[in-house]
C-alpha cells in the first residue's frame, strides 16, 4: 500500500485543528500557549485511519502569518492537502499565501473544505463556492472536490473522508529504491531512550540498526528504535511519518530542519543552482544580491541572490538563479524551495534544485543557462551525459546515482542502453561519454606526435608527463586505467611507465647511426664512468642517443655519470661474490679488485644501493634483503 501524508492549509481561526479533531478525535494543538490563545502556533501531528487497512499521516499548520515558517517547516512530504476555507468569511490572505506556498512545493492533489458551514444559509455559501473556484483556477486545486462539513456535528465528514479515501488511490507508488531522507521537524528527549527526532520519510526506507547520518553536519548515529502512526515498529516507508531513536545523539546535536539519510555521501554546499517562479502580486522585483530567506525541508536558510540571465527577476517571471548561502545546506536536485523576502517577510516564489553542490558563477559565466535548462528539462540520459562532462572524464556510477537523484535501478539502466548504444564507454569500471574519450585520445595522439618527434630516439613519453600534458584532470589511477583501455584498443603503445603511438619504432637515419656507433665506441673502449660533456658534448642529439641508449647497453649512474652495461654487470658479480663469502664488502674491496677511483665505486655502489641490490651499514655495504 502506498503511505500518504494529509496537510492542512488555510487561514487563521478557520476551523483547521476542530477540523483534524472531527477526522481523528486528536487534538493537535499540543503547546500550552496554543491551548491558551485558541490558535496553533506550531506544527501538529497525528495519524488517520482512512478506512480499516488504510491509515494516513496528517500534518496541521498554523495559519497565522506569524507562524508562517512553521507552515513551510511542513509542508514537504505532503501529498494531499486540505485547503481550509471557513464558510464565514471565505478567502483571506492566508488562504491566498498557502495556496501560492503549495502550487510552488510541487503539491499535485487537494481537497477544498468549507468549515462553518452550518453558520451560513445555501446560497451564501454558494456565493463562497464561487470566489473559491476564481481563486483557484490555474492552481492544483483549480478541479478539486469542494466540500462544506461542520466539524461540530460532524455533517459532510463521512463524505469528506470517502473522497480522501478515493484520491488516495491516484498516487504512483513512492521511491523506495533510494537511500532513506527525513525531514526533521521536532526533536525531543525521553528518559531511558535518549534523543528522539521525528519528520516525514521523503524518500527510502528506514530500520531499526541502520547507520544514519545528520546533515549538514554529518553526524553520525544508529537507529535505536522507530515508531510509524504511535506504533513501534522495525521498519519505516517513504510517506509515513516516523518518530526515530537515535543512539549517541544529544539535543545539542540536531535542530529542526536537519537530514537523516543513510547515505553518507548526501552533498552538503553552500550554493544552489534553481530554477525559480517569482509570484504576480509582490511588492517588488527580485534583484541581484537580494537578500532572501530560502527554505527547504523543514529548513529556513537566508541567502544572498545572483540571477543567471538579468540582473533582475521580475514579478510573475521564471528564471535561473545561484544562491549563495549563509550557512551549509543538504539536499538533492529536484528538491523545491520556497524564497521570501528577508525584510519585510512576504513569500515571493519557489522552484526546484537543479545543482545540489554547483561551482561558482555569475550572469556572465559561458554557456550557465545552457547546462541549466538541460539539468531542468533534459531526458536522463540528456543529464547523465551532462554530469559526466562535468566531472574529470571518468566517472563512478555510485557518483552519478548520488548527484543526479532518481532511482538507483531507472539510472542503471539508462546507463546500461548508453553503454549498447555506445554513448557511454565504461574503462575499468568507470563511465566516460563517447565524446569525451574521442576529445581525449585526440588530445594524447597529438601530445604523442610532438614527443616522437622532438625525441626520436626515446621509446616514447612517460605517464606522467603525459597525463599533466592533456587539458582532462585525471587522477594517476584514473589515467593508469585509461592507457591500458586504449592499449586494449591498439591506440597507445606501453613499456614499463612510457606511452608511444601505436606501431612506433625507434628508427636510426645514417647520421643517427654513427652517432650511436661513436657513443658505444667510447664507453666500450673506457674501463672508467664518463660524463656526457667531457665525450660527445651537449648537443640535443647527443644527450637524445644517451637518452635511447640507457638501459640497452648503457647505465646511468647519477645526473651527469654514465657507465658501460656489461662492466656494471660485472662489478656486480664481483660485489655478489664478496658478500657471499664475508657477508659485507667496502669500498676499499672493490677499490683493489677493480683498480677504478674511490670517486666512481661510490656512484656504482650508490647505484646498487637505488636498486636494492645493496644496502649500505656504517662503511660497508651489505646485501639488500639481509636483515
């Protein structure tokens, strides 16, 4: 069965809270100021027993515009709402605001209530009837049932509970294929249990010993115990309104409008990208650097605007906005916002979370409007494309699945369609679009070009210098991993840390030729270390053939110090026979055994050391692996 929560609307004094009461025999006014005043002041809650095998969550707002954030506080999570109009005085401000607040939110499905019927004769409450559909049309409510009840008598309840029974059964079945979120609107403590924080379940599903999260200061805890509807139970679902247990959290630690989610990778930023709709009848235009207050959830945030397409966003218009927040915020695109004004407090449009966690930018920043309305009206694999561009070039399914906010199993399998139709290329289990990859290889076979070419005798580039060379920022496993997908596609060419062009050969030209046959005369000829200046110079060719012929027949020994191959070899197998028999060997050895200066069997021993032949103990050397 699909869980549903009934919100209240309407203005002060119109019946709201006698209303839930004749529903449910519950009282929601819970304050003692509010049983002193007669009016509610904060949020109330109770639970609905539709019918035996249906039972709802409701949620009573204060209608004064006193307590209007505690309305917004509300308002998320509620799918059918109950727009309270007393019969009396029909439509007042707050009506008109709530119904505003609740075409913004996103609400889908309502019921108008005319309370106080009994006190007005038919055809004045007809007349009510009337101004009500004017004032609805073009809103959510513009085709919704009008109801009159009298919560005394309770006339008109048993119809008004049948028709919520009845649109009960429109809704699509909640995600329950994501990571839990709750929207935390009251916290309390009760002795023996600890801290108790109580919301609406947006999203998932919640149990008993889940490791949880509270955001945006990320603290974490473990679900000690739940109740859904005053009923303990080990598993609450998205649309019920759940009172959790929380282990090793204090008061302290959270507030109203905090997130409890499992998911320990939620993004917590101090921007926002939105798509806002600003309200007709405001006092004035929405201007860059406005100061707002912005709620989400059961959250209020104050902000400062920077408007994406004009420096002004004006009444009854929509348009993109960055804001940039006074305090951290946790949430995910396709979120809704209401804004008001800071001062003086009057609510003046709402919108969506396009970008959870965005970069910086103002009006002027390139092509911003573009990735925008494609992050808004884009299909999925329109923004799946987008979010990878964002990125590096590779990128973590578990990443996309976290930014993009629809369900886990729709975006894996919009990805696996991608990867068949080959706009996703997936490279040691990471995902890069087809274009990008296309943009990278070119970007490396260019870089690979110029490298044979300026050094041809070189066996080709290293990964590193390589990686830092392409505009894309890789990490070295990212880049480790992609050289080996385009060796796989016969694109590169590896050996050892080197990347070539595929196919390329070192080749020597006559001049090349001699000039190597010169190089190994020499060191051949010479029984001691040579320094390149002192033999062949420092022409570009020169250094370029000593640079080939490292590792084939020649070693190099420091920065300036190269040595013949087979002679290293050699004093090598003379190191190995001293530390064999007497476990060590010095310098003075070698020094005896080689006739080569104290100068030169350093750098060779300094060599062994670097490639863990030896090791060095005081003045001798001994073997690397001895202990």
């Amino acid at each position: 069965m699909n869980n549903i929560i009934i919100g209240t609307a309407g203005h002060i004094d119109h019946g709201k809270t006698t209303l839930i009461k004749a529903l449910t025999g519950v009282d929601t006014d819970r304050l003692k100021e509010e049983k002193k005043r007669g009016i509610s002041i904060d949020l109330g809650f109770t639970s609905f027993k539709i019918n035996p095998n249906k039972t709802a969550g409701i949620i009573d707002v204060p209608g004064h515009e006193k307590f209007l954030k505690n309305m917004l506080a509300g308002v998320a999570g509620m799918d059918i709402i109950l727009l309270v109009v007393s019969a009396e005085e029909g439509v007042m401000p707050q009506t008109k605001e709530h119904l505003d607040i609740l075409n913004l939110i996103g609400i889908k499905k309502g019921i108008i209530v005319l309370t106080k019927a009994d006190k007005v004769d038919d055809e004045f409450l007809e007349m009510v009837k009337d101004d009500l559909r004017a004032h609805v049309k073009s809103s959510f409510l513009e085709d919704a049932e009008i109801i009159p009840v009298d919560s005394i008598s309770k006339r008109g309840i048993d119809l008004l509970i049948s028709k919520i029974d009845k649109l009960t059964e429109e809704f699509e079945p909640k995600n329950l294929n994501v990571a839990p979120r709750l929207f935390v609107d009251r916290i309390f403590s009760i002795k023996g249990f600890g801290s108790v924080v109580t919301g609406t379940l947006i999203e998932g599903i919640l149990r008993v010993d889940d490791l949880v999260y509270l955001y945006p200061k990320k603290i974490e805890s473990r679900v000690r115990g739940l109740q859904v509807h005053s009923q303990k139970t080990d598993i609450a679902y998205a649309g019920q309104r759940v009172a959790v247990n929380l282990s090793n959290i204090s008061l302290d630690d959270v507030q109203r409008g905090d997130i409890l989610s499992s998911n320990q990778n939620l993004s917590v930023s101090m921007m926002l990208d939105v798509k806002i709709t600003m309200l007709n009848d405001i006092s004035k235009d929405l201007e860059h650097w406005d100061r707002v207050r912005v709620y989400h959830g059961a959250r209020e945030i104050l902000a400062r605007v920077v408007p994406l397409e004009s420096d002004v966003l004006a009444k009854g218009k929509s348009g993109y906005v960055q804001l940039r927040l006074e305090e951290e915020v946790s949430c995910k695109e396709k979120d809704h916002i209401i804004l008001r004004f800071y001062s003086p407090l009057e609510t003046i449009g709402g919108g969506i979370i396009l970008d959870s966690d965005p970069e910086k930018h103002t009006i002027n920043t390139l092509n911003i409007v573009e990735k925008l309305s494609l992050k808004e009206k884009g299909t999925l694999s329109d923004r799946i494309l987008q979010l990878i561009q964002s990125k590096s070039v590779l990128v973590n399914k578990e990443i996309l699945i976290k930014e993009l906010g629809d369900e886990a199993s729709k975006i894996e399998n919009e990805i696996h369609l991608m990867l068949e139709n080959e706009e996703l290329i997936e490279v040691a289990g990471l995902l890069i679009d087809t274009k990008g990859l296309d943009t990278i290889v070119g970007q490396i076979q260019k870089q690979l070009k110029y490298y044979h070419s300026k050094f041809p005798f070189r066996a080709g580039a290293s990964k590193e210098e390589l990686r830092t060379k392409i505009t894309f920022k890789l990490k070295p496993k990212e880049f480790d991993a992609l050289m080996n997908f385009l060796e796989s596609k016969n694109i590169v060419s590896m050996n050892d840390k080197y990347v070539s062009s595929y196919g390329f050969e070192v080749c020597f030209d006559d001049k090349a030729l001699a000039l190597k046959n010169e190089i190994e005369s020499y060191y051949i000829n010479n029984k001691t270390p040579f320094q390149t200046d002192k033999v062949i110079g420092n022409s570009l060719e020169s250094l370029e053939m000593i640079h080939y012929l490292i590792g084939k027949s020649l070693i190099k020994l420091s920065d300036d110090l190269f040595y013949d191959k087979l002679l290293i070899e050699k004093y090598q197998s003379i190191v190995k026979k001293y530390l064999d028999k007497n476990g060590e060997v010095s310098i003075k050895d070698l020094k005896d055994e080689t006739e080569l200066s104290r100068k030169y069997l350093i750098a060779i021993m300094e060599y062994f050391d670097r490639i863990k032949f030896t090791k060095r103990s005081g003045e001798v050397r001994i073997s690397y692996d001895r202990n």
